[in-house]
C-alpha cells in the first residue's frame, strides 16, 4: 500500500512537472517558495543560541531562485551579497559568527538547488524533465525499498538502480538533446550524488526528528541539482 510520504512525493512531482510546461516563471513560482520554507524550516530546527535567523535563511534562498531567472552572473551576485552581508553583520553589527554562517549556507545551499533548475531551463525543458526525474526516481525507490529494509544500503541501492533504468530511457528516446555518452555521464552524476542530498539536508538541521516537510521535498536536490545542471550545460552546449 502507498503511504501518505509516497503520495505527497507523487504529488510534488507533478507539480514540478506542471511548473515546467509553465517554463521559466512557472518553475519560479513553485521553487522559490518551497526553497524559501525549507531553509526557515531548517533552521527554526536548531537548537543553539543564538538561533540562526529563519527569515534571513527564507529570504535569502528565495533571492537565489529568484535571480536565476536573470543568469547564472545574477545568482553569483545574489550569493556574493549574502556572504557580505554576514560578514558586515559579524564585524560591523557584532552578530553571532556561527548562527550568521549557518543562516547563510542553509540559504545560499537550498537557493541552489532551487536555482539551478530555473538556470538550466533557459536551454530547453528537457534536461530539466531529466533532472527532476532522476531526483523523483531515486527518492521514491529508496523510501519504498529503504523502509522496513534489513539492510542501510538496500534504499540507496534501490535509487540507483532507478536512476539506472531512467538513464536507459533518456539514452534510447531523448536524441537529442541527449548524444553518445552524454546520459550515460549524466545518469552516473545522479547515481553518485542524489543520495547524498538527505544527508547535507540532515546536517543543516539541528534536530534531525524535526519536521521539515519542504525541505525534505528538494533534499535530494542539495547536491546534485547544481553539479547536475554545470555538467549538463557543458555536456549538452
């Protein structure tokens, strides 16, 4: 039976698939403000005091996917700002150092993956499609097989070998944009760095039993989404 984790994870891909027939805007509107809820999630889990600020988290990655739709120059500045910005705010305004610098990693690593979808569009809507299934593929079989297993490994194993499966797909029918050894390159990235989204998302909580469900919606996004889309754009230009 499908638990209420896998619908809501089925439902999410649809909307990201409705967001991406919508184009640029369409994956803006969606994006943003799930970025924006999962760092403030994220860090109203930490416990430490001072707190790192959940509005500062929220609003800096929402910045971030939201400058992607000017270019990658824009996003760059965007993050360029929100380091200074910490940095001022340490030195000038005599702010934490620790919660300032968890605030602006929680906000600049989830307005990445974020971002980088909305980045990656400009070239066309099928990389994307890609992107967001190798993402729904890996996390639906590794929660499936993953709960209830005997085995730690048995989840992520689940996950490539679905990743796997949509590569095989991408290399039959997707040409072009897909060529040669290109989904292949691509579908190994996923296989190594999807899984390791949940836990860059677990090491940006404080209490990993927190609920965090919109971040627990792009975690497996955090790493592989921004390296995904670089090695695309160069693989696929």
């Amino acid at each position: 039976m499908v638990g209420p984790h896998a619908r809501l994870g089925l439902v999410w891909f649809l909307v990201l698939m409705a967001a991406l027939a919508a184009g640029r805007l369409g994956l803006i509107l969606v994006l943003a403000p799930c970025a924006g809820l999962a760092a403030a999630q994220a860090m109203r889990s930490r416990r430490t005091h001072p707190r790192p600020s959940p509005p500062a988290a929220a609003a800096g990655a929402v910045l971030l996917v939201v400058a992607a739709a000017a270019g990658p120059v824009a996003v760059g500045v965007v993050a360029v700002v929100l380091v200074g910005a910490v940095a001022a705010g340490v030195v000038v305004g005599g702010a934490s150092r620790a919660a300032s610098t968890t605030t602006v990693v929680a906000a600049v690593a989830i307005g990445l993956a974020g971002a980088s979808p909305v980045l990656l569009v400009r070239g066309g809507i099928v990389p994307v499609l890609v992107l967001l299934t190798f993402a729904a593929a890996h996390d639906a079989s590794a929660y499936v097989v993953g709960t209830g297993a005997a085995g730690a490994w048995e989840g992520p194993a689940a996950g490539a070998a679905s990743i796997a499966a949509v590569t095989l797909g991408v290399a039959a029918v997707l040409v072009p944009p897909f060529r040669g050894a290109t989904p292949w390159i691509l579908g190994g990235v996923a296989i190594v760095l999807a899984p390791l989204g949940p836990y860059a998302a677990s090491a940006l909580m404080g209490d990993r039993r927190a609920n965090v469900p919109a971040l627990r919606r792009i975690d497996s996004l955090l790493v592989l989404a921004p390296v995904w889309c670089l090695v695309a754009a160069l693989a696929l230009s």
